[in-house]
C-alpha cells in the first residue's frame, strides 16, 4: 500500500513550489503556497520538504 501522510502545518514540495500543509480531505491535500495562493492537490504530486535536504 502506497500511503502518503501529511500533517497540518508540514512544509512540503508541490508541483508550483514550496509551501505550507494547511488541511487534509482524503487524498486531497490544501496547501498554502509561498507566494500565497492556497491549492489542493493529490497527496502523489507533494513531496516532504525534508526530503530535499
């Protein structure tokens, strides 16, 4: 099973750049970008920010 777990608050990678984790509904993750737009998008496409270093 290929599951993705991300927390509220978590600084992750998306496909438009870093942001910030600020909810979870089912595989759609809200993520509020740096630049300031929040978007939804599949837990696949995020990557922990964590990981890059």
């Amino acid at each position: 099973m290929d599951e993705h777990l991300f927390l509220k608050g978590q600084r992750v990678i998306s496909p438009e750049g870093g942001g910030e984790v600020t909810d979870a509904i089912g595989d759609n993750i809200e993520v509020k970008l740096d630049n300031g737009q929040t978007k939804f998008f599949p837990s696949g496409d995020l990557t922990d920010d964590n990981d890059a270093g």
